[in-house]
C-alpha cells in the first residue's frame, strides 16, 4: 500500500510582526505544518487544529503580504500568522476552506 501524500503548499508567512519566510505550508492529519528558512536559518512551526481560534482572509491592504492577498491564522494563544501562497487568490480560498473543515473536526 502507498503512503498517503500529505498535501502541501507553496508559501510566504510571517507570525505576528516576524520576518517573512517563503517556504510550504502542509496539511497533516493533526494540524498545519510551516516549514521555510530566512537567510539560511530553518524555521518550522506545527499548528494543531485544537490551537487555531479562527482562520479568515484578509481584505484590506494591510492584511496583505508581500503586497500579496493573505489568510490569517489565529491561534487561542493570540499568535497569528499571515500567510500567503504562490498559487494565488483561487489556491488561497481553497487552503483556508480546508483548514476551516478541518477545526471544525478537531
């Protein structure tokens, strides 16, 4: 039997007020996976669906990235990660929707 591939994503994300980092976002079973580097340091952060408050995306130009249109997630802890795909508005819409199913599983 063939491994299930885990669905992954071409990013940029910045938490809070941080760095940008480009990177892949993926969707495991129990949670978000962030996974990049910024001038050669690696940085990856592991979101369980259990830790997200909410997921939305972003309208004003302020809530972009990079110039970018963005999702931002937020956690219980009140973090938040603005993150931003490669693939454009449409991958965006997608990736948010299925976060969003996904909290609702957790």
């Amino acid at each position: 039997m063939a491994a299930k591939r885990i669905p992954s994503y071409a990013v940029v994300w910045k938490k809070d007020d941080g760095l940008v980092v480009p990177g892949q976002l993926r969707l495991e079973g129990d949670g978000i996976r962030l996974a990049g580097a910024v001038a050669g340091k690696p940085e990856e952060h592991a979101l369980s669906y259990r830790s997200l408050a909410g997921v939305r995306l972003g309208h004003g130009p302020d809530e972009r990235l990079q110039g970018q249109p963005s999702m931002l997630v937020e956690l219980r802890s009140l973090e938040r990660y603005v993150i931003a795909t490669i693939g454009g508005f449409g991958v965006l819409t997608e990736l948010a929707d299925e976060i969003t199913a996904a909290m609702t599983l957790a």
